[in-house]
C-alpha cells in the first residue's frame, strides 16, 4: 500500500449547483484502512464536487476529537472489524444518512437500529463476488480433472511411479457433466455465468429462484436431494442463515453419487462437517473446502486427514490486487450517494435477512 495521502484543499472542486457538499468520514480499523485503501480511493473522493472527506484517515468513536467531526458526518464508508453501528453509536452520528460497506456482508456492522432509523446501506459483495466465482470455478475444473488427487499422488510416490488418472475415479473431466450450484446468490450467478464458457449442464438448488429468472440464467432448478444424487461436482453458494446451517446434512451427503466433489466457498456451518468426514473415509467422494467451521481447523479435525480433501485458509474472497475492487466500489457508491441521495446498489432489509 502506498504512504497515507496529505489532504488536498477543500477548495479545488466546487460543490455542484451550489450545493454544499455532502461530509464523509471512514469508520473502520486503521488496518484495514490501510489494507483496502490507497491514494486514487482519496483523490476521487476529494475530486468529487458531491463530497467533502472530513479526513483522509479513519475516525475513532472513542476519540473525543473524532467525536466531534462525527457528530457533522453524513455518510461513513465501514469495512472489517468496523464497529457494529448500534443505538449508542449512532446516536454520536444525528446527521447519518448512508453506510458504505467496503466489505461483502454487511451483518457484522449493520444492527437493527440502522433500519430503524431508515438509513441508507450498500456494500461491496457484489465486487467480492468475482474472485470467489473465479476461484470457485478453478476449483471445479480441477477437481473435475482429478489435479489435487493426482498431485497428492505423486508426492506421496517415492519411487515416482506412474498414477492412473482415469482409473482412480468413476467420472474425469469436465465435459458434459452435471454441475450442482447450491444458492442462486450474487456468486451463485457469477459461477453460473463462468460456467457457460465450459460443456457442462447447471443445476440450481435454491428456494428463492423462481421458473422466470432460472431460465433467464439458463439452468434447471431442483430440490436439494435431487441436485445431491444428479450432480458430478457440487458448489456451495448459500448465505449462513438458522434455515441453511447444517443444511448439507448426512441424508444429502448419502445421495452422492461415487465420484461427487462437493466445493465449499460459502460458510462451513452449511456442512455437516462429522457426515462428510464419514464420507469421506469411504474413499468415494472429494470435497474441496475454502471454509470450515472453526474457520481454523484444530489439528485433531477429522477434515485434515481424511481422503480425497483438499482444504485452503479462506482465500476465495479478495485478497491483495483484488482489494481494490472493493475500495473502488466503496468510492462509487459513496460519491454516487453523495450526488444524488441514493446508492446504486442499495441493501433493502427484506434482501439483508437473506444475504450471508
């Protein structure tokens, strides 16, 4: 990241039509700050004839000082470990308008009395979305071509003998088999659109997904259990909500056909993690899991030696380069809402009860 920018002068935009400009403010952990955003993010908010960046750090809450630029702040751009924005807090902000999430869920920050007092919300999730679609698709692609397996293979081959690809499992390839992507959400529909580039058929498990919009995404829609026992490869999409944790359950995971792999992207709590384990050290499935529940397996988890698993420290999501899709939609939601009073891409709380 590059060094914390200097302040340019308030006077070198004009608000516009003589508008006063609407004032901004960061509200999100120095490190985060630091991680997402850089210089650019600074400049196109202060070049913004709608806005005036109260600061080009974040403000603490707790800061007397902070305090009192906060009490004149109209929108605050959050982000990880932001504070949760209950009453208390924002009854320091009487002027909040808008909360811009430069992170994907915004239930960690977002508390009831933001709906309460009618405030506007947006978030990244829809930039955090590419590289979780991107990465998922990998994944598929090379679960689909056996490549973990393979590789563990011959890491485990002192002698370096040769290993039977298309031997060692009922189904290898990508072409024509039968992708199962469980949730239609906004990375649902992004591995769906990957997926067109690929001879494969999509069948989509979501309760939410009605005839129109399923054959507008060009898939077939199906219960859980028939997605489970007619799918080669299975892909997590779902929010974690009290009606989908667990939800990939014992009979579900007994309706996989040998050869399945199932891909976790989403959470770890929608896996019955014991019924995969069991599964699993049958020998006739694979499971590919960005995310488990703890997110940080301990070492005596059943998931770190069974067969056929593949297991990464929930890197689907952005990281590094890939941060700055989530700066840079911050920004644009937050001058957006500053022009015209409204954000792009707003979260409704009807849409926030379902979203992960």
């Amino acid at each position: 990241m590059t060094s914390r920018p200097v302040t340019p002068p308030a006077t070198t935009v004009p608000p516009p039509s003589g508008r006063a400009q609407v004032p901004v403010a960061f509200v999100l952990p120095d490190a985060t700050f630091t991680r997402v955003f850089d210089t650019a993010d600074l400049a196109a908010l202060h070049s913004s004839p709608a806005v005036r960046l109260v600061a080009d750090r974040p403000l603490d809450p707790d800061d007397p000082g902070d305090a009192a630029l906060l009490a004149d702040v109209e929108v605050i751009i959050t982000g990880w470990g932001s504070p949760v924005l209950d009453s208390a807090l924002l009854d320091r902000m009487p002027r909040l308008r808008a909360i811009a999430h430069s992170a994907g869920s915004v239930k960690p920050v977002v508390d009831d009395d933001v709906w309460d007092r009618a405030l506007a919300v947006t978030s990244s999730a829809a930039a955090n979305a590419v590289p979780v679609a991107e990465f998922a698709v990998a994944m598929i692609v090379l679960a689909a071509k056996r490549a973990f397996a393979t590789a563990a293979a011959i890491a485990a081959d002192p002698d370096g003998g040769p290993v039977d690809v298309e031997g060692s499992w009922p189904v290898i390839g990508m072409h024509g088999i039968t992708v199962g992507v469980v949730g239609a959400s906004r990375v649902g529909r992004a591995v769906i659109e990957r997926l067109r580039d690929y001879d494969v058929r999509v069948l989509v498990s979501d309760p939410f997904l009605d005839d129109d919009d399923a054959r507008g995404l060009g898939v077939t829609t199906v219960d859980l259990e028939t997605l489970a026992g007619r799918s080669d490869v299975i892909t997590l999409h779902a929010p974690l909500l009290p009606s989908t944790r667990g939800m990939i359950d014992r009979s579900v995971i007994a309706r996989m056909r040998p050869g399945t792999t199932l891909v976790n992207t989403a959470r770890g709590g929608i896996v019955d993690q014991d019924a995969l384990a069991d599964r699993l050290d049958r020998g006739d499935l694979a499971a590919v899991l960005d995310v488990t529940e703890p997110e940080h397996l301990p070492v005596g988890a059943r998931l770190r030696s069974t067969p056929n698993t593949f297991i990464t420290p929930h890197i689907a999501g952005s990281l590094g380069n890939e941060l700055r899709r989530l700066a840079g939609n911050a920004v644009r939601e937050t001058i957006a809402f500053a022009a015209t009073g409204a954000f792009t891409d707003p979260i409704v709380p009807d849409g926030f009860a379902v979203q992960a």
